[in-house]
C-alpha cells in the first residue's frame, strides 16, 4: 500500500479547498469595498452649477492685484 500518495491526493485537495476560500473572501472584500465607496460618493454634495469666481485654474491674477506687488527693476521701486 502506497499511503505517501494518498495522503498527497488529499492534501491537494484541501489546499484547492483552502485556495478557493481564500479567494471567495478576497472577492467578498473587494466587492464590499466598491459597494461602500460607491455609497460614500453619492452621499457627497454636488459642486454648484454656476461658474464660481477665479474658478479656471488657468486664470491670471486680476491687474490691480499684480502691478501693486510686482517692483519695476528699471526704477527700482
């Protein structure tokens, strides 16, 4: 009788057995996470629908703010 094989056959399958649990709870996790996170995003206030001032991230600052705190190098003020 060859028991080192058979004990080998079993131990195959309880270790499918354990990778596939493992899994289903890796998957379990993720999905629970998706689900909360989807549910946290809905719950967030949405940005107003009107344009907002100095809301293009591109914008220059307005004249009057700059030319009082930039210097003239060629007068030196």
């Amino acid at each position: 009788m060859n028991t080192f094989a058979s004990s080998q056959i079993v131990a195959a399958g309880s270790t499918a057995f354990l990778f596939t649990g493992v899994g289903i709870v890796i998957v379990a996790v993720l999905l629970g996470t998706f689900w909360f996170g989807s549910r946290r995003a809905a719950r967030k206030p949405t940005p107003p629908r009107e344009p907002q001032p100095r809301s293009d991230s591109w914008q220059t600052p307005d004249a009057s703010q700059t030319s009082s705190k930039r210097s003239d190098p060629e007068t030196g003020a």
